[in-house]
C-alpha cells in the first residue's frame, strides 16, 4: 500500500471519514450501553463526532485544490458546503439530546444515521462525478428516510416516512435516467470531462436535453421545487422536529451543492437554455411557496412551505450562472440555516411529544410568560422575512444582487415582491407572541441542549447581519 499517496489524499475526504466513523463508534457505543439507559451519552459522542468534523473541516481549510481517485474534489466549494451541512448537523444534535430518548428506545440508531446522513450532505458538496454523486444523493436520502419515521408510535410520523420513500425512490430514478442520458451524450461521468467535451460540441444532442430535463425533476424533489414539492409538508409536519429542522437545510444545501456542480462544471455551455428553465421554476417556487404558507395554521406546514419559497429564492442565484451567484446562495444557505433551525428549536421547546407540532395559536402572549424564548423567535421571524439588519436580509440582497448583475432584473423584482408577501406570515406569529393574549399556558419543553441551540442560533442571525462584510467575504471566496 502506498501510504504517501493516502496521506497526501485522504484530506480531501477527511471530514466525511471522521462522520463515517462516528457513526460507527456510535453504535458500538449503543451495544455496550446498559439496558435501562437513555442514550444521552451517545447524542454527547454524536456532538463530539460533528465537531470532530468541523475541526477536520478547519484543519484542511487554505489547502492547495487536490482531487482524490477522480471522484472528488477539495476546493472552496466544497469547504462551504461542509461548513453549512455541519452547522446544521450540529444544531441537529443539540436539539435532539433531549428529545430523541422521548420518541424512540433506538437512540443508538436515531445518532448514527444523522451522522451518516450528514456525511452524505457533506461528500455531495465534494463531488465530481456522476455515479459518486448518485451514492451520496442516496446515503443521505436512505437515512433520512428511516429518521422522518423512527418515530414509530406517532401515525403521521410513519405515513411521512411512507410518501418520503416512495416519492424519493421515484425521484432517484429520474436521476438515474438522467445521469445515464448524459454519460451517454459526452462518453464520459467525469463533470469536468463531460463539460469539456459538450462545449466542444463533441455531444449527442438529443441524449443531452433529455438528461437535462431528467436531472432537473430528480434534483427538484431533492429541493422541494415547485411542481416537485407536494411531499414537502406532509414530510415535514410528520417527522420528529429535530430531524425536520436538519432536513430543510442539510437536503437543501446538498441538493443544491450536487446541482451546482452539474450546472457549473458539466454544463456551463448549455447555461441559456438551462438558465431560462430555472427561472421559470424559481418564479413558480416562490409564488406558490409564499401564498400556501399564507393558509397555514400548523407551524411546522408553514415552515414547510416557507422552506419551498427560500429554495426559489436560492434558485434566483444560480439562474446567471455566475461565480457571484455561487456565493450568494452558499451565504443564502448559511443564514437560513440559523434562522431556520433556530425557528425550529423553538417549535421543539413548546410542542407536545404526542402532538409533533405547534399550532400558530399557541404562540399567543408568549412573550409575557416566556420573554427570552419570545425574543428569539421574533429575531427568526423577522431574519426570514428579511427584516434588516438581520442575516436574511443580506441573504436575501446577495442573491438579488447576484440576479440583476447576471442581466435578471425582472427575476430579482419578482423575489423582492414575494419576499413582501412572506412578511405577513412571518410578522403574524410575532404579532400573536407579543400583542395577543394567551389563552392557556404552554407547555415548555427545556433541556441544555435545546436552550444552548436556541441561543447560539438567535446570536448567529444577529452576529452575521450586524458584521456581514465578513461572511460575505469568506462565502464569495469559497464561491469563486
């Protein structure tokens, strides 16, 4: 065995080996553990595992660009994916330390496969090829497949998990398909390879469009685009919050990561056909995201069409085909991720085991019985409409600005004008905190972990509003 060829190599993956490893000591930690325990102490070596992670993240960050066996690859990019699916993984965890031993006996189970998940997320980000980015595409989804319905006692929970895995598998398949058609159309799963030989115009053409088109459906149930996003709620309202808080961002950055990869380095020369074509989904995801969210009482539902509209908004980013729009939806994706799975924990703090959910009216004079946990999701509500100086309204300014200098004024005025209409959703739970009157007192769930989450993401969404030139900066450096 060549040891200096791994050691020269190994750094590429090294984040996604430490996580796969976590995951195992995850369950050989659960075989060991006495009958009657609870499983804190696997969530505290799931924690140590995702920060293992970042760490492993840091200590690879300023490396040369490096490819390891033409499969992946270590550059900016794929470091910024990292940095957003670790965040959220971390969040993850924290949330469910408290909450996981209250729904199911199999923590052990429950902390692995969010590892292997996360793991998942993270290599998609590192890919460079097309049957790799299959297996990561399906690590994550088969995980989360089993996570949406490890809550076994709740129906909704494994009704959820039933329409995740066979709209999933549905969508794998047009993945696949497409996949194929473009291996196809450039002899080649190689992106880089494949882009070079498409723009030399060395292509079956009519293989290519129709990969195109079938990679778009696979990639647009990943992102809950629109009309791909009817899963999206149920899912979301069925399974544990913790898991439903990691998904709306972890699935949508990786999705998105794979996605860009395609886009950029397979098919830059197509980017006006292709280009037009998510325009048009953005529009679509926006408007219909925003005006669902508008009829919702469930919270969790409203989150979860809220999360369609931010994909739309996302998607309004990477129309040009830029570098700048690169960077604009990984900060985008950064700043959601507080915001969201902050909004989340809080939804985690007040709900009822048996209910998984919060209904909107229970958040009525919140703020008179629970004025710190009222704060915090009043500063969520106002980042995700995009209230200044908030870190959703820098998400929001980057991946508008990125659209106008593309030459898409008019897909960047119709996100500002759908981004008014989600401020009524949003501004309503904050009015109903502070000026309605409650009519019984919540309950209020509350762990270390939970409160420290809670914390940590509300002071992350202030910290990247009031100092955004930093990120900005970090993000357009990873984009570029």
């Amino acid at each position: 065995m060549n040891l200096s060829f791994l050691y020269e190599n190994i750094h590429v993956l090294l984040p996604e080996a430490i996580l796969f490893l976590g995951a195992l000591a995850v369950v050989g930690a659960d075989l060991l553990r006495p009958k009657d325990g609870d499983g804190r102490g696997l969530g505290a070596l799931a924690l140590l595992t995702v920060v293992a992670g970042l760490v492993g993240t840091a200590y690879i960050w300023g490396r040369p660009p490096a490819t390891y066996l033409g499969g992946a690859s270590l550059d900016g990019f794929a470091l910024g994916v990292r940095v957003v699916v670790l965040t959220a993984a971390f969040f993850a965890v924290l949330l469910s330390m408290g909450y996981a031993p209250r729904i199911t006996w199999q923590t052990g189970e429950y902390y692995a496969l969010l590892l292997l998940a996360t793991a998942g997320m993270s290599l998609l980000g590192a890919t460079t090829e097309l049957a790799l980015l299959f297996v990561a595409l399906e690590t994550f989804s088969l995980a989360l497949y089993v996570l949406t319905g490890i809550y076994r006692r709740n129906p909704r929970s494994a009704e959820a998990s039933l329409k995740y895995f066979l709209l999933g598998g549905f969508a794998s398949g047009f993945f696949v398909y497409g996949a194929a058609l473009l291996y196809g159309a450039g002899g080649t799963t190689d992106l880089a390879l494949l882009g070079q030989r498409l723009a030399a115009g060395e292509a079956n053409t009519s293989l290519l469009w129709a990969g195109m088109a079938l990679l778009l459906v696979g990639f647009g149930f990943k992102l809950s685009l629109v009309p791909f996003h009817m899963w999206t709620p149920d899912v979301y309202q069925g399974a544990p919050t913790p898991i439903t808080a990691f998904m709306s961002v972890g699935t949508k950055t990786a999705a998105l990561a794979g996605f860009i990869r395609v886009l950029g380095t397979a098919l830059p020369a197509q980017q006006a056909t292709w280009g037009w074509a998510l325009a048009v989904l953005a529009v679509l995801t926006m408007t219909v995201g925003n005006l669902a969210a508008l009829r919702q009482m469930s919270l969790k539902r409203m989150l979860a069409y809220s999360s369609i509209a931010h994909a739309g908004y996302i998607l309004v980013a990477l129309v040009p085909g830029t570098a700048q729009g690169t960077a604009a939806a990984l900060f985008y994706l950064f700043a959601y991720g507080l915001m969201n799975i902050g909004a989340f924990a809080v939804v985690v703090a007040l709900e009822r085991t048996a209910e998984n959910d919060v209904d909107q009216g229970g958040f009525r004079g919140m703020a008179t019985l629970y004025p710190a946990l009222a704060a915090a999701m009043a500063v969520f509500m106002f980042s995700l409409a995009g209230i200044p100086p908030l870190a959703g309204f820098f998400g929001k300014f980057l991946v508008f600005k990125a659209a106008v200098e593309g030459g898409w004024t008019w897909l960047a005025v119709l996100g500002v004008l759908n981004s008014a209409i989600s401020a009524y959703y949003y501004l309503r739970i904050t009015v109903a905190i502070y000026f309605d009157q409650a009519q019984a007192v919540p309950a209020r769930n509350a762990w270390a972990g939970l409160n420290l989450g809670i914390a940590l993401a509300a002071l992350g969404t202030v910290l990247v509003g009031i100092y955004p030139s930093l990120w900005i900066a970090l993000f357009q450096g990873l984009g570029g």
